[in-house]
C-alpha cells in the first residue's frame, strides 16, 4: 500500500523487514518488491542481490518477473552474455505466458549484439 500510495521510504523499510525475516516464500516475494522499488530509483546494484533471491520461485509469477528484472540489468549494462542467459532461463524454468515470448525474443537480440563485438 506504501509503494502505491507514493511512499517509497516506508515501503522499503516495510519490504527489508519482511525479506530479512527469512520466512518462506512470502520474504523472497518482499525482496522482489524491495528490488523492484530500488532498481526503479535507478540503484540496479542494489536490486541485484533481492531479485536473485526471488528466482527461487521456479513456480511462481514473482521469480520469473525477478529474473526478466535480472535480464534487463544485464541488458542495459550491455552483459550480453549474462542478458541471453537470464532470458533463456525464463523459458526454461517459468511457465509464464506474458513473459516467455518477451524473453526469449530479447534473449535473441542480446545473443546479435554478442556477434556485432
């Protein structure tokens, strides 16, 4: 509710505290949350950490969102390599219908941008 209302401090804090609560699934899908929110503030090297964490949910919407985050990171840091290898993974892992198509078509463009080195 924080996050939606324009509060990003207080549901930062609210998410780090439910993510380092180390309670099961529901921590993993606060850590996406708590990335989610720092890489949209730009701190990508922050997210890292919280959404690598949150591919743990192999059956799960959440994991497969927090590896498409990881993919765009990689992407935008032109990590062509680690960009194809987190989109690839998304079609292999996740049964995602919306994501799948999406991934594995900027898996393909990162695996070009590799060949143009």
């Amino acid at each position: 509710a924080y996050a939606k209302a324009g509060d990003a401090t207080r549901a930062e804090a609210l998410f780090d505290r439910l993510h380092e609560s180390g309670r099961g699934d529901g921590a993993l899908r606060a850590g996406y949350r708590l990335g989610r929110l720092l890489a949209d503030r730009g701190e990508t090297d922050r997210a890292v950490p919280y959404f690598e964490a949150a591919t743990a949910l192999v059956d799960d919407d959440t994991g497969a969102r927090a590896r498409f985050a990881l993919g765009e990171i990689r992407e935008g840091r032109k990590d062509w390599e680690g960009a194809a290898r987190e989109f690839m993974l998304i079609g292999l892992l996740y049964r995602h219908d919306e994501l799948t198509a999406e991934a594995l078509w900027r898996a393909a463009a990162a695996y070009d941008a590799m060949e143009q080195r």
